[in-house]
C-alpha cells in the first residue's frame, strides 16, 4: 500500500496525541511538513519527533504530493485554513470545533462539500470502547425507550491554562466550556440520542478567571417523543472529574463514566467494560490521557480516504452539537 503523504499546521497544545498517532501509523502515513508560525515550536517539534518542518502554509498547501491536512490551529484560523485546503484539493482532517461562530461551522462543512473533498472532525470520544459498547446496547433496545438524561462535565482549568493569549476568549476560540471542553462528550451524548427540540438554560463566568466566555453552564433538555435531559458543564470544579452520560430507559439504565459503562437491564446480569481511567485530561493537566482514541480517529479518516465513504465524524456530523451549544448559548 501506498503510503498517503500529509501535512500537519498547528504545533501547539493539542498537537502531541496527532503526531504520535501519526508516528503510530508510519506504515499508512508520511508527514511530509509540520507548520507553526512559531518558529520555536517548529524546533521544538523536529527536536522532539525528528519530523520535517516547513517555514510556510504555502509550502503545504503548494505541493502536490500533498493530498490531506492535519489542522490543529486555533478555532478563528479554520475557515481560512480550510478554504485554502479546498482550493488546493486537500482533504482535511480538523481538530474541533469547526470554527468559532456557528456561521463558520457551517461554511467549514459547505466549502469541503462544494469542493468534492473529505472532512473529518476529531471527536475521539466516539472511539472509546464503552462508547461503542453503550451505543450497542442502545440500538439492539437492551435499555429500552430512553426516558431521561444526564450530561456532567465537571472539569478543573487552572490559571496557567487561562494564561495563554486568547484562551477561554471569544475572539480566539469563540466559546468557553461549551465549544472549547464539553464539545466531545456533547457530540458523543448527540450521537447517541440525537439532537433535542427545547432547551432551557443558563450560562455564566465564574469569579475565578477573567474571560469573556462561559466557564458554567446548567441546561435542562427535551426531545418531541418525550425524553429529557440536563446538562451540567464546568471548569471550576477542582480538581476535575471524569465526564459522565446517563441514560435511564424503560428496560434498564446505564452510566458511561470516562472511559468506563456500567449497564442495568431490568432482570438481567448488570454489564461492566472499562475500567476507571481518571479524569482523561478533565484536571490540571488537559493533556493528561492515551493519544489511543485519535489513533483510531486517524485510522478511520484513512481509511475513509482509501474506501471513499466519509468518515465516523464527519462535518455533517460536527454541525450536530454545534447546533446543540448554539441552543444552549441562546436559551
């Protein structure tokens, strides 16, 4: 198999578990350039991974060997990045959200559609094994009709975080806990159940951080069939807490806890998978999990690209829970 050359743009925080998923699937995947417009992360970056750095996007989205991207730049830069990726003919591997306004988002997934290329979005959660497992049980009816709801994420930020320029501000990443941390187990929760006709919340600023955006947010969520839900989202809560889903429905009830489910079917043995794997980057230290699940992301993105379907998490899909914190926001 030929290996697909790819380059990444984007060296900062997010980027160590996408190289060394990179790394992982040598045997698929060349990196031909990384771009940063740091030069000190560009050093940093071929220091620590002995990969190529390039001086330029240009130099990316020039060459045409080039046929996807890596995009791991700050939210108010992917628009750009991904008009550019289109106009090139790259396909484009994102890391979320799509973009920082909800305008954005959609013209992200619209340009990559008018351009015949493949967008996938890096929801890694969806790539858990207990995940997949609950999705499982949810499609074969183990649990029943679902019949109410809980989303908590319950995460610590500290001030060392807070105090890279832009971060936690609209400008920048264009929300807070919503669109910057709870977006993953938002998407995973709108996979499952789908997205919910009302929402009625509030969302605040804590006294702990000076940012422009929400770092509190507690909403209560119904569907048209009559399923409801809440949701409770955080970065003040030290010093963090595994995210959690919980669905209660007329057969059973099951709590996904991290990376961890446990199942109750009403008369059946209760089912356990996972083991408790901490907060999975919920505390001090957001890096703080196994770069495992965006391997997998990685992986299905080429092989979406070899098989010529669209990928698990693909833009369509990413406008699900962008629609979700937009809802939430306004209410």
């Amino acid at each position: 198999m030929n290996k697909r050359r790819v380059g990444v743009i984007g060296l900062g925080m997010a980027s160590p578990p996408h190289i060394q998923s990179l790394l992982d699937l040598s045997d698929r995947v060349e990196v031909v350039g990384a771009f940063s417009p740091t030069p000190e992360r560009r050093v940093a970056f071929t220091a620590r991974y002995g990969l190529p750095v390039v001086e330029t996007a240009d130099a990316l989205f020039d060459d045409p060997a080039v046929s996807a991207l890596v995009v791991l730049a700050p939210p108010d830069s992917h628009l750009d990045l991904v008009k550019r990726a289109a106009e090139a003919g790259k396909h484009v591997l994102l890391e979320k959200p799509l973009a920082e306004t909800p305008a954005g988002a959609a013209e992200v997934v619209e340009v990559m559609e008018r351009a015949g290329l493949t967008l996938g979005v890096v929801f890694q959660h969806r790539f858990r094994r207990a995940a997949g497992e609950l999705r499982a049980l949810l499609d074969a009816g183990v649990l029943g009709e679902p019949l109410t709801a809980a989303v908590s994420v319950r995460w610590w930020r500290d001030d060392a975080y807070y105090s890279q320029p832009g971060r936690g501000m609209k400008a920048r990443d264009g929300g807070g806990v919503l669109l910057t941390q709870a977006i993953h187990t938002l998407d995973l929760f709108v996979s499952l159940l789908g997205l919910p006709s009302e929402v009625v919340g509030f969302s605040g600023t804590t006294p702990l951080r000076r940012i422009d955006t929400e770092d509190a947010v507690c909403a209560a969520l119904r569907w048209p069939g009559g399923l409801m839900a809440t949701v409770n989202a955080t970065t003040a809560a030290y010093p963090g807490f595994p995210e959690r889903i919980e669905i209660a429905g007329t057969k059973g009830s099951a709590v996904l806890s991290g990376d961890r489910l446990e199942a109750f079917p009403v008369g059946g043995e209760a089912i356990r998978i996972g083991a408790d794997g901490g907060t999975l980057g919920g505390g001090a230290d957001p890096m703080a999990f196994s770069h495992a699940h965006h391997r997998a992301v990685l992986a299905d993105f080429l092989d979406a690209l070899d098989q010529g379907r669209t990928p698990r998490a693909d833009g369509r899909e990413a406008l699900k829970v962008h629609r979700l914190i937009e809802m939430l926001l306004a209410s």
